[in-house]
C-alpha cells in the first residue's frame, strides 16, 4: 500500500498544487497566523510558554487529522499525502529563476527567488549570489519538501507526514531570532530541527552517491556543520562539491570555497542532481519492509 500511495502522491504532484482553500498546508499557516496574533507574553518565559502551548495545539490537530485518515485505502492516502509535498513547485520556482537569469533580467530574478525560495532580503544580491542562493534552497527544500515528508509517512503514515509537515511549516514561520519570535518560537526551531536530522543526512549521501565524485564527499566532510542550522549544511555543502561551485550566504557562511562562483548555467545542473537525489532516495523509502502507512 505505501508504494502506491506515494506514487500516486507524486503523480498527483505534476498537476500542481490543489485550491488554497482546500490545502492543509494553508490551514496550518492560517492556525499559525492567527496563534501568533493571540501572543501577549512580555517576558522570555510567557512568550516561551505561549508559543509552546500554541505550537503543541496545532501539532495535536494536525497528527489527529492524520491519525484519522490511518484505515482509509491506499488512493485515498496518496490523495492526501498529495499537498504535504511539493517537488513540482520547488523545481518549477528554480526553473523561473533561471529563465529570468538567463535572460539578464536581473530584477525579475531577485523578485522570484524571495517570492518562491528564500526569506532573506534579495535587492542587492547579484546574478552569482542569486544563483547560489537558489541553489541552496533547492538542496535544503530537497530535504525539507519532499524527501522528510516522505520518510515520515513511510515511518509513521499520514500522522507522522502531516505532524512533520506542520512542524516544519511553523518553522518557516516562527523560526528567527527577532525580539518577538526569539523565545516564542524557539519550541518551533527546535522540533523542526529534531525532526529534520535523518532527511537532510539521507538527502546528502543519495547526492554524493549519484555525484559519483570523490571531492564532493570531503567538501561535505569539511563544511556540513558550518551553517547556523545543524542540518542545512548537510544537502547544501554536497551540492557545492558535487556541482564544484562555491555557496555564500554573506558573513553567514561559505560552502567549498575553493568553487568557482555559480551563474545561471549551473541551475539546470542543480535540478538535474536534485532529480537523481530524489530518484535514489524514493528507492530507498520505497525498500520493502515494515510501515505504519
């Protein structure tokens, strides 16, 4: 049953995503607007505690829904594991950037790479760094959007994919360090990455293993643990030294620095390695043996 409810999953996700009013994923960001504006917390402890308790009650919701759908029959899982992945928008928004790069219209490509992929401010970053920068959300989305909830459902069925995705959800959205998210969402951060720890790693090693090069395993080795987050590092340093190009966040972090600096011609590279990925890691979810799916 769970080879073809992750097939059929995957086959639904080339006709793109379904109407916002009926995605979960939109439900769980609306849940998690409207918790944040319930926030009133002055000092770390209440706002720990109210984005604790907020966090946890959408985390009971979201498994609850997914416990429910636990006996339905394995099309009616695929249509619902559907909208908790996204491997067509992720390679579609990467697509859209590089045509605009392509096109030397640099404006057009920083628009789209902060309206798809990226949270950080894009209005200086040249052609190399917008590049880059898709890169790296491809490498870590890779992860995050489709290769973690998938590993959830084939450990613990629709419960686990739509917690992971809920929790994941709340991290894009409650994630920083600013005064107001800091403490509040800290319970987010952390869940997020507990729960991300197997896919970024399993998402590293099918690169270096379809890469095929020897390089990419110690450019990895080197430079997995140097970002801010403990499992970005992983995919993204092995899609530096697979593609043999340097990845900068400015004054955040360096991957391979011994690259050369990417440039649109690298993307169709980035989305060539990110489908070999993606194809060995489905074969290793889709191994026969025990699931809850």
């Amino acid at each position: 049953m769970l080879r073809r409810a992750v097939l059929l999953a995957l086959a639904l996700d080339a006709w793109g995503e379904p109407p916002a009013r009926l995605h979960p994923v939109v439900w769980m960001g609306n849940y998690l607007k409207w918790a944040r504006q319930q926030w009133r917390g002055q000092t770390p402890f209440l706002q720990l505690a109210e984005g604790t308790l907020t966090w946890t009650l959408g985390a009971v919701i979201s498994a609850a829904a997914g416990q429910q759908a636990r006996r339905l029959p394995w099309w009616a899982q695929g249509v619902l594991l559907k909208p908790l992945l996204a491997r067509r928008a992720l390679f579609d928004a990467v697509r859209e950037v590089h045509s605009a790069l392509a096109h030397d219209d640099l404006p057009e490509a920083r628009r789209l790479l902060s309206w798809h992929l990226v949270s950080r401010d894009t209005a200086e970053l040249s052609a190399c760094e917008v590049a880059g920068a898709a890169i790296e959300s491809l490498a870590e989305n890779l992860s995050d959007s489709l290769i973690a909830p998938l590993l959830a459902y084939r450990v613990g069925g629709l419960r686990l994919a739509a917690f992971y995705r809920y929790a994941n959800t709340a991290d894009a959205m409650w994630g920083y360090r600013t005064p107001e998210l800091e403490w509040a969402g800290k319970s987010a951060a952390r869940t997020d990455d507990l729960l991300n720890l197997a896919p970024s790693r399993l998402t590293a090693l099918c690169a270096l293993v379809v890469a095929g090069q020897p390089k990419a395993w110690r450019v990895w080795w080197r430079d997995r643990c140097t970002t801010t987050s403990p499992n970005a590092g992983h995919p993204m340093s092995a899609f530096a030294g697979a593609l043999g190009i340097r990845l900068d966040k400015r004054v955040v972090y360096t991957l391979n620095p011994a690259g050369r600096s990417p440039c649109a011609a690298d993307l169709p590279r980035a989305l060539q390695l990110a489908e070999r990925t993606f194809g060995l890691a489905l074969l290793v979810l889709l191994v026969k043996g025990k699931s809850r799916a």
